[in-house]
C-alpha cells in the first residue's frame, strides 16, 4: 500500500515566510493609505479637484 502523505509538501508557512507576507502587506497598506490621504485633500473645499470641478461648473451652468 502506497504512504501518500510522505512526498506531499503541503506548504506550512514558516516564521520567516510569514515575516516576508506580514512586510509585503504592510508596504501595500501603508502605499494605499498615501493614496487616500491624498483623495482626501484633493476632493476638500478648496482642494485640488474641488476646485476643479467649480471651474467646469462656473463654466456650464452658464450654458443655456
């Protein structure tokens, strides 16, 4: 009867792969959240977009 289990490397995570994972996904969180600290300013009152957006209002809303 054949051992099945015996060559079957079923990839427990080791200290130092989930050290690797935990710094990986760290990065990307830290990366998203500059993103979002930047949308947040830009759509403010008086933000870049903010602004932006009541330029091309100013200009359509005096269209007839």
């Amino acid at each position: 009867m054949a051992d099945f289990g015996r060559d079957i490397d079923i990839g427990f995570p080791t200290v130092i792969g989930v050290a690797e994972v935990y710094a990986k996904v760290d990065t990307e969180v830290a990366a998203i959240l500059v993103d979002t600290a930047e949308l947040q300013t830009d759509w403010v009152n008086g933000g870049r977009l903010d602004l932006l957006i009541d330029a091309i209002k100013a200009k359509t809303d005096t269209i007839t």
